[in-house]
C-alpha cells in the first residue's frame, strides 16, 4: 500500500502529506511527509465535507446543487 500511494501522490501537482490508520485492520500506520506543516484551512476541508454531506443527507440541498463560497468568517458568538 506504502508503494501504490507514494506513486500516486507523485503525479499530484502540489504539495500533500498523509496519515492513515485503518480503524479495522491490523496494519500499521502509514505516514507520508508527516513533519510538513500546512495551513490550518488544509486541515478544515474535512469537516466542511462531513457537514455537507450530513445536510445533504438531512435534504437541505442536493450534491449536485451549486453554491457560491465567499471568503469571510461570521462571528458565531457575541
């Protein structure tokens, strides 16, 4: 598995690093570039995506629905 990533990650434009741990399989851990620091957006994409995925599901919006992102941050507590 170590192999099959580090050659797919070679033909990514841009820079990446991962970190794997299967939740089901005894195999061990897998970390490519794991010293590498990265904006703290890179690490919020995840649980934008959950939610997403999660109000999608709840039938506020379809998937395939288009939205317009701005950047902006709104104060969520006064």
């Amino acid at each position: 598995m170590d192999h099959d990533l580090r050659r797919i990650l070679a033909d990514v434009a841009g820079t990446c690093a991962v970190a794997f741990r299967s939740l089901s399989a005894p195999h061990p851990a897998l970390f490519v570039r794991p010293d590498m620091s990265f904006h703290a957006a890179s690490t919020m994409k995840v649980q934008v995506m959950v939610e997403c995925y999660r109000q999608a599901r709840d039938g506020r919006f379809a998937l395939a629905d288009l939205r317009r992102v701005e950047r902006a941050c709104r104060r969520l507590m006064d």
